[in-house]
C-alpha cells in the first residue's frame, strides 16, 4: 500500500519512511513549528480573569 501525496513542508513527493513527510529534515521542522507553538487553532480571544486559576498561566 504506497502513500502518496505531498509533504506539507516543501510540497515534494512524501517518503513512506517519513510520512507524510519527505525527509527527516521536514519532519524536525514540523516538530519545530509544534514546540515553538507557530501553530494554533482559530479562536475568539480569551479574557485571563475569566479561566480558572489553573488554566491562567
């Protein structure tokens, strides 16, 4: 069963080793991307003073 489709990265054929990636370089940039929070889910903004104390920080 072969995986195709495009890396999300660079847009280069995917690599079954690395899906849904091409390359472990793109991989650790996506990983980058998620632990630097680059990416987030549209939203309304959030007042501090309205979440529990546990979720403010």
């Amino acid at each position: 069963m072969g995986h195709k489709g495009k890396c999300p990265i660079c847009g280069k054929p995917v690599v079954h080793e690395f899906r849904p990636f091409c390359s472990k370089r793109c991989a650790d940039l996506d990983l980058q991307k998620w632990l630097s929070n680059s990416y987030a889910v549209p939203g309304e903004p959030v007042d501090p003073e309205t979440l529990p104390k546990d979720e403010a920080e």
